[in-house]
C-alpha cells in the first residue's frame, strides 16, 4: 500500500511537471516569434525540450514503479536512468543549435530584436513557474530517492538561471545593444551544456552500476559491526532507479548453528535498511575459523567435515601444558570394524595436525542406528532387569529420586534412560559426577546394557 501510495505521488508531481512545461514553452514560443528574441526563440527551444523531458520522466516514473517480475529480477529501475539519458541528449542537441544560430548572428552584426513587455512578462514568468517545479520536483525527489525526478529539478533550476540572463539581453536590447541578445543566448547554450554534462555523467555512471562515493566502506564497516559476523568477505552494489541492491558475503564462525546464522542475516537486513530504506539486501554467509575456538569446537568441526555426527561424552585433560581428548563417535549400522578403524585413525591424524596442543586421542567407536526399532510387549526377563537398575539407581543417596527408566532393545542388547532429580544446590560439576558414576556402576553391573543415557533435572 505505501509502495503504491508513493508510485502515485511520484506520477502526480511529473504529471503537473508536464502541464506547466507546455504552458510555457507555448507562451515563450508566441512571444519569442513576436519579438523576434533568439535569447527568448532559445528559452522556447529549451522549454520544448524541457517539455518532452517531462513526458519522458512522467512514462519513466510510470514504467520504473512497476515491481520485479521473471524477465527483470531487479525491477524496472533503469527506465529512469535511461530516460534521463535521453534528456541529456536532447539538451545537448539543443544547446548546439543555439550557439550555432547565435554565432552566426554575432559575424554577421544584423539581430532585430524588439524588446517589449511582453518579453519581460514572459521570461518573470518562466522564472517563476520553474522556481516553484523545480522545488516541489526536488522535494519528491529526495522523499522517494527517484534519479528521473532530481533530474527534471535540474532542469528547472537551470531554467531558473538561464532566463535571468535572457532578462539581462534584453535589457541591454532595449538600451541599443542587441547583440548583446546573442551573447545571452550564448550564455544560456553553456550554462544548460554544462547541467547536461552533470546529469549525463550521473545517469552513465547508474546505468554502468558505479557505486556512489563511499557507499561500499561505510556497508562494510556497518556490517562488521552486527554482532555475529566475523569478517566481510565481498559487497556488490547495483542501482536500478531510485532502488539500490546490496549483495555480500560475510564470514560467521563455523561453530555457530544453522538458526543463529540465519539470525545473524536477519539482523544485517535490518540494519541496513534502518540507514538506507530504499537498499534491498541479499547476504551470503560462509564458515569462519575463529583464533578463539576451543580444543572441544576444533575436534567437533573435524568430525562434522568427515560427514559424522556429532561426538559425545567428550573429555579434554590437561596433562603438563598438553590434552588428552576422548570422545564417543557413532558409525551408521552395517559399517565394517576395518573400515571404521581407517576413519577414526584418520580423524586422530588430522586432530594432531590441526590441534598440536593434543598428544593422546582416545575413539570409542560405536554403531548408530537411525531407524527407530518396533515397540515389543515387556518380557518378564526385561520387567526384572528393569526393576535391578531401578534398585540400583534407588541406592545413589546423592539423587533426590528418580522416574520414567525406559529400557530399549537394540539387537541383543538394550538401550536404558532414566531421569534423576537433584537439589538445585548442587553444582553443574557435581551433578555430571554423580551421572558419570551412576552410568560406570550400570555398565560394570550389566553387561547387557549397550548405552545409558540420564536425563538431570532441578528437584
């Protein structure tokens, strides 16, 4: 609805832009023939123009509002810059007539030029209806970053100008320097030559994607300051009309999970259109190895890149300036032993290459299976092993109480999980030691468990 709102406001303001240009190209056209100006005839001639400027600007702003669609993924932007091109081109073409017909008038010394009030009326009031044009063209034009519009403000600031020097031809004209009409025209051919070379320049520059001075650092130093981002790898930037795209690459530490990542983008986005509304954002993050990362992070992100799970019950010793690492790491069922064994000697080569601070690396290697097994009445053996881990686990006084023990059956062995409360006095240390015994205590006493996993709560 906003979107649609300012693609109205924008058409409405080149719309009464092209109304007045042709009320008053017409007026200084008749009065430029009566008068027999070249300084006026050149006012008509740049009004005209003015004036087809301003139905190519009113068709640009119409055509650029128009949202992306398959065969133009950036919007319809550049019908804007191309429209100003155009502009630029038809004043060029303008200014060298002028200063064709106005040399020519000054070698050959014959200018008939009636100075009346008529041509005074009619340059006061071409000053007038462009000072108010081009004020309201450049107030749109800065509330909806549009380059069509600031470039038909331009033109009516030089307008603006130019018949100020027209007034100055024929107040000399009516003082018997007629000539001096010519010189005005002159005057007026290099001043609106020398808005066109801006203009043109601008409107080159957005149709070659040149990003506008300074843009890109101050991005970078923006997006390095969003918490998250490690480095800024790459930014591109593309303007199509009054819309900017901003592509960049950041780096985020590779520890970091896929939903904080996916975080961190979200607050770039944000960031970037809270200082530049009219920028659309697309950020691409790769994985960035931290100098801080700990000895647990550098060994897990070694396992991951071999397309493992995750290891568990990971322990890091410090044995005189040195660790000592061991860790769980499951294989997917039907692995063959000699086959695992390869994989784990190689992820102990590379942890020793990638982490010097570690001498002994101790794998237990276990089989995974992800499919979930189909559920089984209770037999009484697997009733009576339940009720002897739950006496055993009854007899740990450190542990408030316990409930839920599930016993799982994996081929011939079983999977067990408890939860066990503790007094929310206890320190995370604490509880771990009291779990790792516990679980030491059920394998030595069953040998038949192939895994125990319990679950600590607050009591």
């Amino acid at each position: 609805m906003e979107n649609r709102e300012a693609a109205r406001e924008k058409a409405n303001v080149a719309l009464s832009s092209v109304l007045a240009a042709v009320a008053i190209t017409a007026v200084k056209l008749v009065v430029g023939i009566m008068t027999n100006s070249l300084g006026i005839l050149s006012e008509a001639a740049h009004s005209g123009m003015d004036m087809l400027a301003a139905i190519l600007t009113f068709v640009a702003v119409k055509i650029a509002d128009r949202p992306p669609d398959k065969e133009h993924p950036y919007g319809h932007g550049k019908v804007e810059n191309i429209s100003a091109l155009v502009e630029t081109l038809l004043l060029v073409v303008t200014c060298v007539w002028i200063i064709k017909e106005a040399i020519e008038r000054l070698v050959s010394g014959s200018a008939h030029v009636e100075a009346n009030v008529w041509g005074y009326g009619v340059i006061i009031l071409s000053v007038i209806v462009d000072l108010g044009r081009s004020r309201a063209l450049m107030r749109a034009a800065k509330k909806h970053q549009s380059q069509a519009l600031e470039a038909d403000a331009l033109h009516f600031s030089s307008d603006v100008w130019s018949s100020v020097v027209v007034l100055v031809g024929l107040g000399a004209t009516s003082l018997g320097q007629p000539l001096v009409d010519s010189v005005a025209a002159l005057i007026v051919a290099f001043l609106v030559l020398a808005v066109s070379y801006r203009l043109g320049r601008r409107t080159i520059d957005a149709l070659i994607d040149r990003v506008p001075e300074g843009l890109s650092e101050e991005l970078s130093t923006l997006l390095r300051q969003v918490d998250g981002v490690s480095e800024v790898r790459a930014i591109r930037l593309r303007q199509s009309g009054a819309k900017l795209f901003l592509e960049a690459t950041v780096g985020v530490p590779r520890t970091m999970i896929f939903q904080q990542a996916h975080e961190v983008m979200d607050t770039i986005e944000r960031t970037v259109r809270a200082r530049h509304a009219n920028i659309d954002v697309i950020v691409h993050a790769e994985p960035f190895e931290r100098k801080d990362e700990t000895i647990t992070e550098r060994i897990r992100m070694i396992i991951l890149e071999k397309g493992l799970g995750a290891p568990h019950h990971m322990e890091v010793h410090s044995i005189g300036g040195k660790y000592d690492v061991e860790f769980d790491l499951e294989f997917s069922g039907g692995k063959g032993f000699v086959e695992a064994h390869e994989t784990t000697r190689e992820i102990e080569r590379e942890i020793h290459e990638k982490v010097p601070q570690v001498q002994n690396v101790t794998i237990h290697m276990e089989e995974f299976h992800p499919e979930p097994s189909a559920g089984e009445e209770e037999t009484a053996g697997e009733e009576r092993l339940r009720k002897q881990i739950s006496g055993m686990i009854s007899s740990e006084r450190r542990i408030l109480r316990f409930q839920d023990v599930r016993l799982l059956k994996i081929g011939d062995r079983y999977n067990v999980s408890v939860t066990c409360l503790f007094t929310r006095e206890r320190t995370l240390g604490e509880v771990h030691q009291i779990i790792c015994d516990l679980e030491n205590r059920l394998y030595e006493h069953f040998k038949e468990l192939r895994r125990v996993t319990i679950h600590a709560e607050p009591g």
